[in-house]
C-alpha cells in the first residue's frame, strides 16, 4: 500500500473542504448551470495538462461506463444541489447531505469489496443519518413534519444531494475493483462538463458574466477540483482507503465552517448538532472497519 498515495487522498479532503463555498459562490454570478459547467471544463482541462493525454488502452468497458457514470453524475447533481439552493442557510444543509458518503462509502464496501466489519457500523451510519435529519429540521430537533416541510420546499436539490452521496460512494468502490490501469479522469471530467453544457443551453435562461471575480473563482474551484479529484483517484486505488475514508469524516466539519465563513453565513448554533452527529456516526463506521 503507498503511503504517498494515502497523502494524496488527504490532500484531496482538504482541497474539498473548499467545494461548496466556491461552488455556492460561483453559482450566484454564473447560475447553477453556467457556473457547472465551466467548473468542470476547466478542470478538466487542468487535469489534462498536468497529466497529459489519457489512455484508454487497458481499461475495462465496465470501468469506463460504470464509474464514468457514477462519476458524471456525482458531480452534475452535487454542483446543481449547490446551486438549486434557495438560499445560503440551505446550501449548508444540501452540502451536509453530500458528506453522507464516507459512511455510505464504508456500507457499501462490505458487499461490493467483501470488507469485514463489526456490528457497530449499522447504529454509526443510524447517527449519521440522524446528524442529517436533525440540520434539515432547522433547529427543531429530529423533527421528520419539520424536515419533511423544509424537503418539498425543494425537493429537486435535496434529492440530488443525497443522489451524490449515494453515487459517489458507489464510485469510490468500484473504481478499486473495475479500474485496471491509469484511470481517464480528465475524460470524466470533461464529459460531465459537456453534459452540463448541454443542460445550460437547454435549460438555463441566465447569461454568462464573467467578472473578475467570477474568473478568480472559476479558476481557483477548477483547480481545487483537478487536484483534488486526481489525489483522491489515486487514494482510492493505491492508499489506505480506509484510513483516508476516515480522515474524511472531519471534512463536513471543516466544510460547513469554511463554507459559512466564505458565505457570510454561519449556522446557528443548532445546527452543529447535525454536524457533529454526522462526523461522530462516520467515525463509528470506521473504527467498525478499522483492521478488517
């Protein structure tokens, strides 16, 4: 097992502790749509100039297709989740919703990888899908009429967050199993930016304007993602992944600060409950893993 490629995937949960603030961000000047897909174009780009073309010799067609799926998808309905949010409060929650694939990442590798686990990995997910609830709820507790209110207030974007955790932690998995050489990630990427071009010209009545703002964002949400992408992939195939999977499990806590620090709009203070309810069920995932 590499321990650089372990660093790596530590280097990529720092690097995504950054994503819904940008993404937030960028989808307020550019649309859900816009901001989309010139993200994951430039990305792209970025991951192919640093890596040089990729190669498909090698590669088994059900790597290409399914995770190229799963991976399309992740980032098309986590970045429109982001930019579906109705207002910066409910970004914090959609983003909250995402972080529920470490733990799913873990769930899913005992059929998918034949992990062994202990019994105290079914109440961690429990808790971490309480941690979820209870944000959701307001501050009102576990109150399911409450979330249930606040869910078809928008359910098109609550859907798609959870759609991106399930999907990326699919991924997270099968790419261990099914990918035989290198990987293609700048084909990953630039596919989910042609899709998410597609769906801009569609559907998006918003015009682009880039200000140089929107531009230092763009530029800097492409790079975070290039780079954090890449040092996870290579994790997720060479490293610990689950010593990485774990330390992933403080990257809702660091993201709902940064974002809400990014933002202008820290939680209250009943929100953290979720939070740490997330983080603490993640924990209690991987410590159920931990040496198996």
């Amino acid at each position: 097992m590499d321990r650089f490629a372990t660093l790596f995937g530590v280097v990529a949960i720092l690097l995504w502790s950054m994503s819904v603030a940008l993404t937030r961000s960028l989808s307020e000047s550019l649309g859900p749509f816009g901001a989309a897909a010139s993200i994951y174009t430039v990305s792209g780009i970025m991951v192919w100039m640093a890596g040089g073309k990729p190669s498909l010799r090698g590669e088994s067609a059900a790597y290409l297709i399914i995770c190229g799926m799963l991976f399309i998808f992740y980032m098309v309905a986590f970045s429109l989740a982001i930019g579906l949010a109705h207002s910066r409060q409910q970004t914090l929650e959609l983003g909250l919703i995402n972080y529920l694939w470490p733990s799913l990442t873990l769930l899913f590798a005992v059929p998918l990888l034949k992990l062994r686990v202990r019994w105290w990995i079914w109440p961690g997910a429990v808790l971490a899908f309480a941690g979820v609830m209870w944000a959701i709820s307001g501050g009102h507790g576990l109150n399911v009429q409450q979330l249930l209110r606040n869910v078809q207030g928008n359910p098109v974007a609550y859907g798609l967050a959870l759609g991106a955790a399930v999907s990326w932690a699919l991924y997270s998995n099968l790419v261990r199993v099914l990918c035989k050489g290198k990987g293609v990630l700048p084909l990953f990427l630039l596919a989910t930016g042609v899709v998410l071009w597609v769906l801009y010209f569609t559907y998006s009545s918003n015009r682009i304007s880039l200000t140089l703002p929107a531009i230092l964002e763009l530029l800097a949400m492409g790079a975070v993602t290039a780079v954090s992408y890449q040092c996870w992939d290579l994790a997720m195939k060479k490293g610990n992944a689950t010593l990485v999977a774990a330390l992933s499990y403080f990257t809702p806590l660091s993201s709902i600060l940064i974002a809400g620090l990014w933002l202008q709009t820290l939680p209250g203070a009943s929100f953290w409950p979720g939070v740490l309810m997330v983080v603490g069920g993640s924990l209690l995932c991987w410590t159920a893993a931990r040496g198996k």
